[in-house]
C-alpha cells in the first residue's frame, strides 16, 4: 500500500506513522540472524509466579494512575491483543498457557479501568474475529493490522480528545 491510499484511509486527526516503523523494523530484522527462543518463553508458567505476576501487574497499573492523574494527566488503558493459536506456537502447551495469561491481563485492565473510571480501548475485542488476518504471528501486526489498530485508536481516542 502507497503512502497515498493510507493517508485516504485513517482520518486526517489520527494519521500514524506506525506502519511505516513496522516495514523498516521488518526489513531490519530480516537483516539479523535468525535466534532461538528467548529464555523466557522457556519458563513454565504455574500458578504462583503467574498468581505473584498478576498482582504485580495490577499494582503496577493503578500506580500508572494515579501519576498520570497527579500530574493532570488523562489516562487511557488499552487491552492487548494476542492470539496463540494464530501462528506457530513454540512448544506445546506453551500458547495455551501464555492466552490464559494475556486473557487474564486483559480482564485485570478491564476492571481496573471500570473501578477507577478510566478511558479503556478494548483492542482485543476489535482484533479477535480477524486475527490471522491482522497478525503475521501470534500478537505483531501486519501492514494490514496495524491500520486497523490504527483506526480503532484514532476512533477510540477522537472523542475523549474533544470532551478535554
């Protein structure tokens, strides 16, 4: 897609510049070679680091806040969009065990934005019934995902933007 037809597309307000960053950081990447796994997908996840995370998470986000809010700033939460069984997962057992996780972070963002009445951009929602149409893995946007993302961010902020 030109630049052309994507300015066309994502109103004049919420033009970004996000596809652009994803082609370079590809063509980049491309570049490198190629590792194996991270340590970290290594990790077995089991209910005590995953309970231990989750509190973390929560206290982490509520401190997000209430800085945010300290220093008379507007704060939006947004849900992360990840779809295990979109791609290739690493290891069996792995993406079932990492969807719960990022379902479960997901539900902490819902709730904490409701309980502290905070703006909340539920992406997961907008991505899930296209996902493999959006990803070319199991959670990084392709050109087509991220105007997507794009034009629901610039949806989604447009009107908080305008009742400031």
């Amino acid at each position: 897609m030109d630049s052309i037809t994507f300015l066309r597309q994502v109103p004049p307000a919420g033009r970004s510049f996000y596809p652009n960053i994803a082609r370079a950081i590809r063509i980049r990447l491309n570049k490198m070679p190629k590792v194996e796994f991270l340590d970290a997908q290594r990790v077995k996840l089991d209910s005590n680091n995953i309970r231990s995370f989750k509190d973390e998470y929560k206290k982490a986000l509520i401190t997000f806040i209430q800085v945010c809010r300290t220093y008379n700033i507007h704060p939006v939460l947004m849900t992360e969009f990840a779809k295990y069984d979109a791609g290739d997962p690493p290891r069996p057992g792995y993406a079932m065990d990492m969807q719960n996780l990022v379902d479960a972070l997901n539900l902490i963002v819902k709730q904490i934005a409701g309980e502290m009445n905070v703006d909340l951009i539920d992406m997961a929602e907008h991505v899930k019934t296209d996902a493999k149409k959006y990803v070319f893995d199991t959670m990084h946007f392709n050109d087509t995902g991220a105007v997507h993302v794009s034009k629901v961010i610039t949806e989604s902020l447009l009107p908080i933007i305008r009742k400031k």
